[in-house]
C-alpha cells in the first residue's frame, strides 16, 4: 500500500514477467488488495525500438496512472528524449528487481517530472522496503522498512 501509492481510481501497469514475484506483487495482490485496477496488455517483445513505441502509445492510449517495471525499462526509456512524449495520467512509478542507478533516476526526473520509487522485497515476504511517496529519496538506498517490517542490517 505506500510504496506502490494506489487507489481505486487507479490503473496500474506491472511490465513485470509472470515467473517474477514482482508480477504477484504488482500485477494481483498488492493493487487487488488496495481495489485498483490492473492492465494487461499484450505481450511485449523485448526489442528496445519496438518496447520504446509500445511502451510510449500505451502510456498515450490507455489511462495508467501507475507504472512498475525493472530498472533496465527505465534504462532503455531515459536514452530517448522523453520530454516530447505525453503520459496523460502516468502519476507514480515504481521499480524493482534489480538496482537502479541514481543517473536513471535523475534522468527520468528530468525528461517526465516523475520520481521512480524503489522498492526490494523476496519472493518469501514480498516488498520488505521501498522508497516511499512523501519520503526523501537518497538515491543508491531501497529506502525504509514498508510497515509492519523491521529491518535491520
């Protein structure tokens, strides 16, 4: 519920590939549990043009306000100019999987306005912390214990 930020006005798009827990987390239970929406489009063929136009007309076309997928989407989407493209509704984005580089963060930023919350989670437990929204992003950090976790290193 406060790493992915969703309401029931929302429809969130997890890019995640099925085997993953991501997909559990971020494409059933986790937006289920909070009444959102999900969608599905369909597959996608990881060919980097190809993924970018799919990518941007779906974000144009559909209504997604949430968007999660692996850092290495948002590495590949940064090295197009994407301050002139339009994501209507996109609001939050969310990434997991693998670490994101804060260069890819600052990018994102720079080109759509939008922060990229991180969050780390096992498939045992699912998400254990995550950055935040309305929490302060020290880039390089997975961010907090997401409640009721406690972790400690």
């Amino acid at each position: 519920r406060y790493w992915m930020n969703v309401t029931p006005s929302d429809i969130m798009w997890n890019m995640s590939d099925t085997a993953w827990v991501k997909a559990a987390i971020g494409s059933i239970f986790g937006p289920w549990f909070q009444g959102t929406s999900i969608f599905f489009p369909k597959t996608i063929l990881f060919n980097s043009l190809l993924l970018f136009s799919l990518i941007w007309q779906t974000l144009y076309r559909y209504p997604v306000t949430t968007l999660c997928s692996a850092p290495t989407v948002y590495r590949m989407l940064v090295q197009h100019d994407l301050s002139r493209y339009a994501f209507k509704t996109l609001r939050h984005c969310l990434t997991g999987g693998e670490p994101l580089n804060p260069e890819v963060m600052a990018q994102w930023k720079r080109q759509t306005g939008l922060t990229i919350y991180e969050g780390y989670g096992q498939t045992e437990i699912g998400i254990i912390c995550a950055n935040m929204k309305g929490m302060k992003i020290k880039p390089g950090s997975l961010g907090k214990a997401t409640p009721p976790n406690n972790v400690q290193v």
